[in-house]
C-alpha cells in the first residue's frame, strides 16, 4: 500500500484528513504533518522522515501531498524525494485525497501521481463551464 503524507501550513492537512475520515472511515498509511509557526524547515523535515518512516515500513513508496507550490512543505517534500521513494504533489483537496485513497492499493507510485495530478486538474471548473456542457 503506497503511504500518503498531508504536509500543509498549519493545521489545514489535520482538517482535511479528519473530514476524509467522517466521509469514508479510518485508513490506514496517512498521517498528517503540520507546518507550525515555531518550526524550522530542519525541524519539519524531521517530523516528515519519520512521518514516513512510520506510514511506509515496508518502503513501497510515499505520496507527499502539499498545499502549495514552493512553499515549505512543497521543499522539503522535494529533498526527501531524492533520497527516498516519495512523489509530492502540490494543491491538496478532498476530492485528491478520496481519489489516492480508493486507487493507492492497485497500482504503483508512479502512475498514481500521474493519475491524481490529471484527476485533480479535470476536477476544477467553473460553472459556467458545467452550464455550457448542458
């Protein structure tokens, strides 16, 4: 099972896996990991090695879901992608976490980033965009 890591500034990836919990139940292999104001980027880079330490025992791959583009998490998930089997993707949401959940068991890292990457951009529209589909 690939393991899935929510690194988010503040508590907003604790957020958003309690909601995914209230929507389909416990899930095994996420965890999230805060950015807080009193951490260095050292000091979340510690949390997030053990974070996957702890979700990936078995080193099948981790999927680091961040917030934002450049941002903390979004760096440091890029250090630890060439030192480990990680893949981070930017602008995590409900809908991306109920997709990596319902597809991270049947297939490999690899093609489960491209898929939630594609997935996720056909996610957002507008709607006028739904209107002129009718």
């Amino acid at each position: 099972m690939i393991g899935v890591l929510i690194a988010t500034h503040g508590e907003f990836g604790t957020a958003l896996l309690d909601t995914l919990k209230m929507i389909i139940g416990e899930t095994e292999g996420m965890v999230s990991v805060p950015l807080l104001s009193k951490d260095s980027p050292e000091n979340l880079r510690m949390k997030m090695e053990k974070a996957i330490d702890q979700i990936d025992p078995k080193a099948q791959g981790v999927l680091i879901l961040v917030d934002m583009l450049g941002g903390t998490p979004f760096n440091v998930g890029i250090q630890l992608a060439t030192t480990r089997a990680v893949k981070v993707i930017t602008g995590v949401n409900l809908p991306m976490l109920i997709k990596v959940v319902s597809h991270r068991d049947e297939t490999d890292l690899d093609a489960l980033s491209l898929d939630i990457q594609q997935s996720t951009r056909d996610g957002v529209v507008t709607s006028v965009e739904l209107f002129k589909k009718k």
